[in-house]
C-alpha cells in the first residue's frame, strides 16, 4: 500500500488515470466496473516500455474502444428494447419479416469500421516482424522449463562482445538499442514474452523465430513462459534487463572476466570441490579445473532430455533461478530493485547477489531436493520413455554440510 | 418333362445300347451274337419302362395334374453355376504350386481356398433355404454382402492405386507431374459430363468406367513388368566426404544430380557465402550488413545455416563438428557433415548439432570449403 | 436398411400334405428377431427413436456437464489464492485438459445433438430421422467414447497435454501416461458418432420435410442444424486424421510430429486448428439456431430478416474455414499469413454482427414476454456481443501477440461459449422441457436459475479480462505472490472474485438440477402450446406419440403454427391480428384427418452391441492387442446381426390401424 504511493517508478505505475478510466469504460460491459486495476502490476500489457509494445499499444488502444462502445450500444439498445416493448398488453405485433434496406446498411457498417482497424494491422504487423536493422542479435533457447540466453560474438550496441556468454532466465541487453532475439526451443513448444518490450514468440524445435526487443530506459520487465509446455510450465519465467550502454559494458566484462578460484582451505574450496563432483556433470562453470588442471567438462546431452542444463559461472549477477521462479534476492532488496528509478538502477543491479541481500531459503531448499519445490519429471524410476534421462533437475541426496559448502561456494559465482 | 424314374431307365437305356454296339464290335463269334442281342433285349426293355415311368409321372400322381406337374421339385430350375468350384480347385492347384515355388503364391492360394470355401459353404446352404431361388439369392446376399463390399471395395482401390503407382514409378519424374494433371483433368471432366447428362444411360457410363479402370490396371501392369524408372543412388556425405578425403567416385556419388536450391521453412541462423573470388563470410540472420567470420552456435540446439556458392567451381560447405575421445579412450576421427557441391549461384541447407561445448574437441568446430584454402568461419561452443 | 420382401408365394414341396412351412424374413435364418418392448429399459437400450434418442443424449451430456463443471471448480479453487497447493501440477494439468475436452466433446456437442435429435425430425415434419439405427449407433457411441476418455482417470492420469493437444508435448517421451492414449482414442470414438450423426441428419433434412416445406421455410434452428451438420461433415476428418497421426506416433513409433526425424510440429498446430475453428461454430450455431427461435415466439413477431439470420448463419460456415492460424500469431508463420488471417478474422465478425443486430431488432416493437428460455435468449445476445467484441481485440494480430495465452483469452472464449453456447442451450431446456415432457420447468426456479448463472458467468470470465490484460498467462498451476501487484483490485483479488462467481455457476447449476427432480416429481401437467409457438413441433401432443405426427403436416409458410391459429382480421381499427383457432383445435383437426398407414423402424439390438466393440479395441490398442482382436471380432459379429437382422419387427406392431389402439405411448420422464 505504502509503495503505491511512491513516485514514479521503472515498473508498471500507471502514469495517468485516463488510461484506467479508458480501460474501466470498456469493462463496465461486462458489469464490473473497473474501479482500479492492480497498480504495479508488472505484466500488465498497457504499460508499454519500449518501441516495438508502444507500437502494439497505439494499434490496441482505439480498437479496445471500439469494442467498448460497441458492446455498450448493443446491450443499451437491447436493455432500452426489453424496458420499451415489455408486454404491457399491446397487441400482438405485425408480421413483419425485416428490412432488407436497414439490414444491408447494418452489415455494411461494421464491414466499414473493421476495413479501417485492418489497415493499420497489415502495417503494424509487417513492421514488427522487421529482422534486418538489428544492432544486437541473442539467441534465445528454450526448454523445459527454463531459457538459455547465447550472446553471439561481434557488436551489441556500442558494445564489443569477444566470447560468447551463456545465461539463463535473465535476460540483459542495452536500452535504447534494437535488439533481435532468435528464438527456438530443444525440447516442447515453449513461447517468449515480455509484455512491456513485446507480444509473445513461439519457440518451436526445428526452426528459429525472431523478436524484436527495445527498451526505453533501464529497468527490469518480467515475463512468464505463455505457452503450455508441460509439468513445471507455470514455473517457467524470464525477465529482460535493460542497463544503459556504460553499464552493459560492464556486465559484459563481468561475463567475461576470469574465474576466480575460492581461497583454499575455506568453505567455498569445499564447496568448488563438492560442485565438481555433484553438479558440473551438467551445470557448467566456466574455467572450472579439475584438480590437475584439466578443465571441467560439463555434458548434460548425456544426462537430461534437452541436452543443457544452466550456466552458473555467474549465478550471482541473477536474481532468481530454477526458471527464473525462485528469488535469489531477498523481498526487501528485490522490491528495491524492481522499483528503482532508472537512474540508480544499473548500479544496484550491477552489485548482483550481496551477502546482505541474499535470499539462502529458497536455494537451500532447492539444493536439498529440486523436485519438491518445482514439479519435474526426475524420478529415477519412470524414465523409461526418456532412456533415462532427466527432464529437470533430480535430487542429489547432498548432506547439510555439503549443501553450506555449495552455497558458500555459489555466493562467489558473480 | 423328364421325371427323376424316367430319367433312370431312359439312362440306363443308353448306357445299354451303347454297350451293345461296344460290344458287338469287339467280341467276336457266337458268344459275340448272344451277348449283343442280350443287351439289345435289355434297352428295349429299359425303354419300355422309361415310356411308362414318363406316362405315370413315377407312378404316384394322376398325369393330368398339370399344377404339381409344374411344382414338382424336380421341375424347378436347376441351381445357379456356381464359381467356386473352380477357384476351390485352382486354390488346391495353388497351394501345391506354391509349396515348390514362391510362398506368395501358397499365401494368395489360402486365401482364395478359404474365400471358395466359405463362399461354397454359404451359397449351398442358400439353396437349400427355401424353394424360391429368388428369396434364396436374397438371403445369401444378406449373408456374404456385409464381407463382400468391404473386402472388395479393398481390394479394388489397392488394385486402382497399386497400379497408378506404378504408372508413376515407372515414368519419368517431370512427365510424371503432367501424367498426373492430365489425369486429374479427364477424371474431373469425365465427371462433369456426367454431372451435367442426367439422362446418360447407365450401361453407357458403367462402359466409361470400365474402359477406363482397365486402361488404368492395363498400362498398371506394362509399367509394373517394365519396372522402375531409374532412381539415383544418394548416398549420404561422410565424413570423409566431406573433408576432401574421399575417393574421387565416393565423392561422385554424394554429388550426383545434387538439388541446387531450398525452400525455407524458417530463418536460418545464418547465411554463408562463397563469393566469386571465394572469400569465405557469413551474415548473422538479423544484421544485414555485418560479415562475420565467426558464428556463435548454443548447445544442443539443431542449427540451420544456408549456405551460397557465388564461385565459378562447384563447392560444398562443410562443418566440422570436432574429434573426441573413444569410449576406450584411444583418440577418435574428426567428425563432419557437408552439403552436397553446389553449381555457381547454388543454395543449399547444412543443418547440424554440436552437443558438446568446444572445450570436449580436441578439434575446432568450424565451416570450412574443401578446396578452398585459408578460408574458414569459426564455429564458437561455449 | 434393406428392405428383403418375403416370397410372394411360397411353393409346396413335392409330397407334402400339411401346410406348407412360411418362411418369413422375420424367422429366416435363424437370427434373433427384432426387439420389440416399447416401455420398459430394453425400449431404451434398443430404441432407434430419434426422440427416446435425444433425451438419452441429454441426460448423458448434461451428466457430463456436472462432470466437467467439478473439474472448474476444482481449477478455480486452486487458483483461488496465489501458489496454491488445492492441486499438484500434474493433476492441474490434466484438470484443464479434461475440463475443456468433457464441455466440448462431451457437454456442448452432444447437447446440441440432443435438441437436434429431438426436434428437427418434428420441426420438419417427419416421423424419424433418415437412419434411425445409425441415430442410435451414433449415441451409444458418444456414451461408450465419454465413459472410455473418462476412464483414464482410473487407470494412471488423464490426458495432461490441454485440449489442442500441441505436439511434441503430446509424444509419449513428454508425456508417458496413457493418459493422452486415452483422449485420442475416445475423441475418434466420439468422432464417429458425430460424424455418422452429420450424415444422418444432413440426409433427413433435404429428403424429409414435410409436403410444401421448402428450405427457406425451415425454422432458424433446423438450418443452423444443418449448417452444422456440414462443417461436422468437413471437420471430423480433419481431426480424425491428426489423432491418427498422434496415435500412431505414439503407439507405433511414427515419426509425424518428431522433430529430430526433421518433422514440424507446427503440422499439428494447423490440422488441429482446422478443425478447432469450425469446432467453435460448431458449437456456438446450434444455440443461435435455438435463440433464433425462442426470441420470436416471446416477442410474438417473426425472426427480424430471417433470410439474413438463415445466409449469415452458412458465411460463417463458410468464412470459418479460412481463419484458423488466428490460433496461431505467436507461433511464428511469418508477416504474410499472419496478416492475411488477421483480416480474415475480421471478416467474420461481419455476419455474426448481422445475427446480433437481427435479434436486437426481433425484439425491437415486440410484445415481449419474460420467460425463463427468454431471459436466457436475451443473456446470449448480451453475453456473446461481449465476447464477440473482444474477440475482435485478438483479430488484430499484433495486439493478439499480448492477448493470446493469458486470461484475456479465457475470458473471450467463455463468454463465447458460456455466454452464447450454454446459455443458448439452458434457454432450449425452459423452452421445449413442456414438449419432451408434457411438464413445464418451474418458472421460479427458473428465474433464480437464470440469474445466479448470468451474474456468475460475469462474475467469473468478467475479472478475467483484467487478470489477462495484466498479464496473468492461462494454464498455470500457480500465479506468485509478487507479480500480483498492489492496491486493493490486485489480481490476487480478481482471482478470489472469479473463484466465488464459479460457485455462482454452479449453484445455478444445481439450482436446474433440483428443478428438473422438482418438475418430475411435483409440476402439473403442461398445457399443449404453453408458449403460443410458431413451428410445427408444436402442431402435435406434448411429448409427440411415438410417430410425431397422425398425419404429417402440410406447410404453407414460414412460421406454419402460428399462421394456423392467428389470422389478419379487418377490425374498426384497421388491420389486426386475431387468434382463430387455439392449438387444440389445430391439433384435432389433424388428428382427425390421421394417416391410415404409418410405418416406424423397429427397435435393434445392435447399435449398442456394434458400439460397445469399440472401446474394447480401444483398450487393446493402449494395453495389449489382443484385446483389439477380440473387440474386432464382437465388431464384426455386430455388423452382421446388423445386416442380417429383419428389416421389421411383425409387422402388425408398427402398422396401426387409423385411430388404432395399438399406436404406443412414450415413457415420460419429467
């Protein structure tokens, strides 16, 4: 409640009250007058925050008033026949079977409006589907049930990418720059959606879809997985995180820097070592060595169905994991982020997972056993039709210390 | 006319008649004589009774009862022909055949024994249901219908279908297109006359259909002894294929014939391209004007790039896709894929999937041209 | 059907001197002989009445409506509250899927079969329909299939992959229960019957009317029957052969849909949508056909253009065809398809806007009655405008990239179908329950009935808008905590004030359910023309004889009843309206002039036997086939008993002399 009332912020503060009195209009249709939508509701796809949404929005807005007026004269006029004609003992009508004049001009009237809502559709919908005046290109893999994000090499903006970087659920791109999202999916058909950058992509194995991805200013915009793809499909979410060029580029370098090995001898030694032996068969960290300095090689195709399992060289630079459902940061500190203004908000973002901000339950609990917090099909004896493989994360049977030992570990993993 | 004790005698008449010319003939002498007038003695007396068997109606009814004279059973019409005899027999025939020959015709000979059979069985019981043949035909029709229809209707689109295959196996590919149209176009004309001349008679059409199933089972069966059109083996590229390793009439194989161009059902993730003086670049699907010698490729993911030959020579594009340790840990070959050699101007899809990040490769993953040298768009695998 | 004639005369044998033996088809062969009862449970099991029929096809659908309604409330008490544990992901899953699959398949579908099956043989004028037997083949069949489909929540999980169905979700390495085995299996079951069912009634339309019917004096609801017979007829293959596909991808190891195989799972998305989208008209026509009736009768004036309703109601039959990738803007088929089906989209919304406009101006400068079947006829013109507006929302192609997958959509299409389909067939019920019956549904529970389910209907898919266009995706277990937002009208309150309006429903709902015991066991008897009708359903006793009519019904015009009982009389007042005749006098009238010769088909034991077959092959497909080939065997058996059957009973049973005693009465249920 109290936040409500702060000034305006990054996420979906509604900006004007004629956009809820616009929206209200519509629904009174429907009988319920919209008194207030929930404010900062960040999926809500009337509050645009970049070219390609804004575009959508200015097509959507005149047709949902259309569709209000329309529904408001059609059962005005049936409310105002039922009130008029109510037998009051009049006598019985004539027979009449119509008006052909008055019927051609009733079907030529909406024939009129909706040729003028099409016009501005075919346009809207070529410029959206645009793939040649990108300044970034991402490769955006889904599977069940979380995103990975493949930074190709070369240009992303004015920001010079020289190996490729591997994420999962959060996705980071520079505002202001025109950014193309290739999409596809190792598994099921899963879809990506930020409602305040752009409308949904299908993510279909076998073939690459592309999206257009802008944001205006920096700020972080959530989205969910929208198209059923089996158990844990409500578990499946992402967010797009736009930083301004300056703090893209250090992102970037973050990503790239090198691995930086725990202190010997302290908990996170032992949790390196715990991880090498328990999670690097899937779960890559890059530059992990072995200890005779070969690197550790991490091969999920032989493990799990899609054939990858995230890259956690910097889980800490994330906010949330296991599909983006889980917050790494605490409430306080995620509901500071999310609300921050867009001045101060690639600095707080850039500071990833702090010791004070961490949120241990949610990963603790994960590491303890990952099917019991988001349903997955792991269950050693029903894989038959997988060949044994995993569609998910199993459980690991990790002890208590084991579990200290990781999390002190994955706490360095910025 | 005949009654069944008429028939008898003027049988047996016969016969002895018949024997008594026989055996005059070939006995000589007195015994000769004796014998022969014996067996005349004999028809004339078979022929007597005969004569009174046919003037007493067999002795049991009064011969003017004209009615049971037409009722009698034996004045009914005698039963149909009946087939199955016949395909009983040639199935028997069959089955034998087929024991010393091909087990395809003892297979077709059991089913054609089985269908005579039970057609047999069923069409004898028919008969005997009532004495009206019509009522009979009827009830062996509720019978036999219910399998008949189904079964032959079966049989009769495989017929119609098996041969039309092999109509178009057996021509061209591109006549094979044109065959088909004109088809299609007398079929749908020959029923638009049909359509539009209600009053055809039924006999004429019935003699359009038919001429026209056994042209098509006709021309089915030259085609089908006069076997396939040729189909060009294809093998699959190797690898070694595509490194360049091959002998020269492997590689000819892979080549031969190879399409020259795609139909895209989706976006690649990029677009290779040879050019005229056979530099190697590609664009990344989304920036139109960049050229990248290196391709960031994700995990696991099945990867389509298209791939431009722009060059004089015929090319092909190659994707190496890295050298592994065996299971029993000697070290491996170098796998790869490649597209077939493309003509100048030629397009061709090269669809592949790297599931292990590049760290696993003793080998880089790339594109390479083989017989292009120095020319190579990196393949990055995080 | 065929008819065999016995022998005209039968010869003697030769020698015989008793009579000689009759062989009559009735006893030849030894076959079982024609059931006979007309009351009794085996007049039910192996009735071919078109009437007995259509109230066995609403018992059952309604059944299931109950059916798929619990699995609603279930969905909506888990979303009741933000991660909610009511239930597991898995059993979520397959909740939605068979609570969309049941109301489709099992409740809309078979509903509408139900009112068709009754009334469109007595509003033509016909004593049955064209082939009562696969009439009744066709109900055994949606039966057998329902309780098959339903049956895999015993037997390891329901299907979990929704009710599209998209593959490779749907292949048996992502989901390894039967539970998709099952769904595929029962919906081809069910498939036939629609699909024999679509024949049936196509044939008894254009080759049964009554004398001097022609076709554009059919009433509304027989027409949109028709027209939905026809996209039946177009639309069941379609799907027929995508579950093949599906089936045997995965109990046969194909490859249609494996993409590894370099197959397109988008091939799914289309043969689905093919058939989905007509799917919804089929739904949706025959409750505008039923509304197209109710609206005149309680207005007392013709259906206001009715050529227009009648065209209309085909160029959506025709135009639906075209529109099917609006399912599909997300899925990536690139700017040309998507833009070419967006306006298509639009398209459609111009004859269905004509239907609207024809109802509101049926009432306009009526004499309106407020009936239970009225309210509910003027609650689908409400409710589906509602939908139909923000269906056009979706129509725009890249605003329907934000819509589609969240509530917003949810909302659309149960306004669609709740709306316009449920409603429209709720407003059948109050309508005809006097002629299937002879007893009329109480009004005053009606009332209730009406409005606790419209204020329910808006009280739950209404907020749903809100929640979608917020952002709330459909098909998810669980919507957290901190993407509700805040403020009092948080979507966390939203989702309490659809959960609540759901158990409006469905006290509604309960609300019909003791009104139907109310009647049966307390209502009087109806008067014969309650509603003073229009058509010629009504031009009989209430229920109709076993044969409908004692003498079929010569029409003259559109709206043949009323035409009987109201004449144009000249009074001071200039012309006016007069009651002539009261529909008892009509129906004496054509009672007294009863056909001498009526023939009915008799009843049959096979449908039910032949039907019964199909799931046994069914469970064999899905556990061992061996059971397919005993299901086979008792399929082929029942094909014979089919054919082999006589084609009468005896013929004095169903041959009764004008004005006989031997004409039997139906069983009445209300």
């Amino acid at each position: 409640m109290d936040r409500s009332k702060e000034t305006v912020s990054t996420l979906g503060r509604m900006p004007s009250t004629r956009r809820h009195w616009s929206r209200a209009a519509l629904l009174t249709s429907v009988g319920l007058m919209l008194a207030g939508c929930a404010n900062n509701a960040p999926q809500d796809i009337f509050e645009p925050k970049g070219e390609n949404s804004k575009k959508i929005d200015t097509l959507q807005r005149p047709v949902f008033y259309i569709a209000g007026v329309v529904a408001l004269i059609v059962i005005g006029v049936v409310g105002y026949a039922m009130w008029k004609f109510k037998d009051r003992g009049q006598d019985i009508p004539e027979q009449t079977h119509g008006n052909p004049k008055l019927e051609i001009a009733l079907t030529i009237l909406p024939a009129i409006i909706l040729a003028g809502i099409s016009v501005p559709t075919v346009i809207t919908v070529f410029q959206l589907d645009k793939k040649t005046d990108a300044e970034c290109i991402i490769n955006v893999t889904g599977q069940q049930w979380w995103w990975e994000y493949d930074y190709a090499t070369g240009q992303c903006g004015d920001v010079k990418i020289d190996k490729p970087i591997v994420t999962a659920g959060e996705l980071v791109i520079p505002e202001k720059t025109n950014v193309l999202l290739r999409i596809t999916s190792r598994d099921v058909i899963h879809s990506y959606w930020i409602p305040a950058l752009n409308g949904k992509r299908d993510a279909v194995p076998g073939r690459l879809h592309t999206l257009r991805m802008q944001a205006d200013q920096p700020g972080i915009y959530t989205g969910q997985c929208t198209e059923f793809c089996g158990l844990s499909h409500s578990r499946m979410r992402q967010a797009a995180v736009a930083l301004t060029a300056g703090d893209f580029q250090k992102w970037v370098d973050n990503q790239m820097k090198d691995y930086v090995a725990p202190e010997a001898g302290s908990l996170a030694a032992e949790g390196e070592a715990v991880f090498t032996a328990n999670c690097s068969k899937c779960h890559q960290i890059n530059d992990l060595k072995n200890a005779d300095g070969s690197p550790v090689l991490s091969e999920p195709d032989l493990y799990v169905v899609p054939g990858v399992a995230p890259n956690l060289s910097h889980l800490m630079n994330r906010t949330a994991f296991a599909g983006w459902t889980f917050d790494l940061l605490t409430d306080e500190c995620r509901v500071k982020l999310w609300n921050a203004k867009p001045a101060d908000f690639g600095a707080m973002y850039l500071k990833g997972i702090t010791p004070e901000c961490f949120e241990q339950v949610a990963l603790r609990d994960w590491l303890r056993n990952p099917p019991g917090m988001k349903p997955m099909f792991v269950d050693p004896n029903n894989l038959s039709s997988t060949g044994g493989k995993y569609r998910g994360m199993p459980n690991l049977n990790l002890k208590p210390d084991q579990i200290d030992q990781l999390i002190a570990y994955l706490l360095g993993r910025n | 006319m005949f009654t069944t004790g008429s028939k008898l005698f003027l049988g047996a008449t016969a016969l002895s008649i018949v024997s008594a010319i026989v055996f005059g003939a070939s006995v000589g002498g007195s015994a000769g004589m004796l014998g022969t007038i014996g067996l005349i003695s004999v028809s004339v007396v078979f022929a007597f009774l005969a004569g009174i068997n046919l003037f007493t109606r067999d002795g049991n009814l009064a011969a003017t009862e004209s009615d049971v004279e037409r009722n009698a059973a034996a004045a009914q019409a005698g039963v149909g022909r009946s087939m199955w005899p016949l395909a009983a027999a040639l199935g028997a025939g069959g089955l034998v055949v087929g024991t010393i020959s091909k087990p395809v015709v003892f297979k077709v000979s059991f089913i054609v024994l089985l269908a005579a059979a039970a057609e047999w069985m069923v069409q004898g019981f028919s008969e005997r249901v009532s004495a009206d043949s019509k009522y009979n035909e009827g009830i062996r029709k509720r019978l036999l219908h219910p399998l008949e229809f189904p079964l032959l209707a079966s049989v009769g689109a495989a017929v119609f279908i098996y041969s039309f295959s092999r109509i178009m196996l057996n021509i061209d590919k591109d006549a094979g297109r044109w065959v088909f149209m004109v088809i299609g176009a007398i079929i749908t004309a020959v029923g638009f006359v049909f359509a539009a001349k209600r009053g055809m008679g039924k006999s004429t059409v019935a003699g359009i259909i038919t001429v026209g199933a056994l042209a098509l089972v006709g021309v089915g069966i030259a085609s089908a002894v006069s076997g396939q059109h040729p189909i060009e083996p294809h093998p699959a590229a190797t690898a070694a294929v595509c490194l360049g390793t091959a002998s020269e009439v492997q590689i000819e194989e892979v080549d031969a014939k190879a399409s020259q161009s795609v139909a895209a059902k989706s976006n690649p993730l990029a677009n290779v391209y040879l050019t005229s003086d056979e530099q190697l670049y590609a664009l990344n699907t989304g920036i139109g004007n960049v050229q990248y010698h290196e391709i960031t490729v994700p995990r696991s993911n099945a990867v389509h790039v298209l791939f431009h030959n722009d060059s004089a020579e015929p090319r092909r594009l190659t994707v190496h896709l890295g050298t592994f340790k065996a299971k029993d840990g000697s070290e491996g070959s170098e796998e790869a894929e490649c597209t077939t050699a493309l003509e100048k101007g030629g397009t061709a899809f090269l669809s592949f999937k790297i599931n292990k990040s590049q760290l696993a490769s003793s080998t880089p993953y790339r594109l390479t041209v083989p017989g292009v040298e120095d020319q190579e768009i990196k393949l990055l695998v995080p | 059907m065929a008819i065999i004639e016995r022998p005209a005369a039968v010869p003697a044998t030769v020698g015989s001197v008793a009579a000689p033996e009759v062989v009559t088809p009735t006893q030849a062969l030894g076959v079982f002989r024609r059931p006979v009862s007309s009351s009794g449970w085996k007049s039910w099991l192996f009735t071919v009445d078109h009437k007995k029929l259509g109230i066995m096809y609403g018992a059952v659908a309604l059944f299931f409506f109950l059916v798929g309604g619990v699995e609603a409330l279930l969905i909506r008490l888990q979303l009741a509250a933000p991660d909610n544990t009511v239930l597991s992901a898995d059993q979520y899953n397959q909740m939605f899927t068979m609570h969309a699959t049941t109301m489709v398949f099992l409740f809309v579908m078979p509903m509408a079969a139900a009112f068709a099956n009754y009334f469109l043989p007595l509003q033509i004028g016909a004593r049955d329909v064209a082939f009562p037997r696969i009439n009744a083949l066709g109900f055994w069949l949606f039966l057998f299939g329902g309780l098959f489909l339903n049956s895999s929540w015993l037997l390891g999980g329901a299907a979990d992959g929704g009710w599209f169905m998209y593959s490779p979700n749907s292949s048996a390495l992502f989901s390894p229960s039967h539970g998709i085995d099952f769904w595929v299996l029962g919906l081809q079951i069910t498939g036939i019957a629609s699909l024999i069912g679509a024949l049936n009634l196509i044939v008894t339309v254009l080759n049964m009317r009554a004398p001097g019917m022609k076709l554009m004096q059919m009433p509304v609801f027989t027409w949109m029957v028709l027209v939905v017979q026809f996209l039946l007829l177009f639309a069941m293959p379609v799907i027929t052969v995508a579950l093949f596909l599906l089936s045997f991808q995965r109990n046969f190891g194909a490859t249609f849909f494996d993409v590894n195989q370099g197959a397109d799972p988008l091939l799914w998305q289309h043969l689905f949508w093919i058939f989905g989208h007509p799917e919804v008209y089929i739904i949706i026509l025959p409750s505008f056909g039923i509304i197209s009736e109710v609206l005149p009768t309680f207005a007392r004036k013709p259906l206001f253009g009715y050529k227009f309703v009648v065209f209309s109601g085909a160029a959506i039959g025709f135009v639906g065809w075209g529109v099917w990738a609006h399912h599909m803007f997300a899925s990536g088929l690139g700017p040309v398809s998507v833009a070419v089906f967006s306006v298509a989209t639009m398209l459609i919304a111009i004859p269905t806007g004509v239907k609207i406009v024809n109802w509101t101006l049926t009432l306009w400068g009526g004499k309106l009655w407020f009936t239970t079947a009225m309210l509910y006829a003027i609650g689908v013109i409400v409710l589906f405008t509602i939908g139909g507006v923000s269906g056009v929302t979706h129509a725009v192609a890249p605003s329907d990239t934000q819509q589609t997958d969240t509530y917003h959509i949810v909302a659309h299409f149960h306004y669609v179908i709740v709306g316009g389909a449920v409603m429209g067939l709720f407003s059948g019920f109050y309508y005809w329950w006097p002629k299937m019956f002879g007893k009329m549904l109480s009004e005053r529970l009606g009332k209730w009935n009406f409005w606790l389910m419209f204020f329910g209907v808006n009280l739950t898919f209404g907020p749903m808008h809100i929640l979608g266009l917020q952002g709330q995706p459909r098909r998810m277990v669980v919507w957290p905590e901190k993407l509700t937002g805040d403020g009092f009208f948080d979507m966390h309150f939203w989702n309490q004030v659809a959960s609540v309006g759901s158990f409006v429903i469905g006290l509604g709902v309960l609300i019909f359910v003791i009104n139907i015991f109310w009647t049966w066991k307390k209502a009087p008897l109806a008067p014969l023309d309650p509603w003073d009708a229009r058509t010629l359903e009504w031009i009989t006793a209430s229920p109709p004889k076993e044969h409908n009519f004692d003498r079929i019904p010569t029409v003259h015009a559109l709206d043949e009843f009323f035409h009987r009982k109201y004449e144009e009389m000249d009074t001071e007042d200039g012309p006016r309206l007069v009651k002539v005749k009261s529909a008892e006098e009509v129906l004496a009238e054509e009672e007294s002039h009863a056909d001498a010769h009526i023939h009915l088909p008799s009843p049959s034991y096979w449908p039910i036997v032949l039907s019964a077959a199909l799931p046994i092959i069914a469970y064999g497909v899905i556990y061992n086939l061996m059971l397919s080939v005993i299901g086979t065997a008792i399929l082929l058996l029942a094909v014979f008993g089919w054919c082999l059957e006589p084609s009468v009973a005896d013929d004095s049973d169903y041959d009764p002399p004008a004005g006989g005693d031997s004409t039997k009465e139906l069983a009445t249920l209300g």
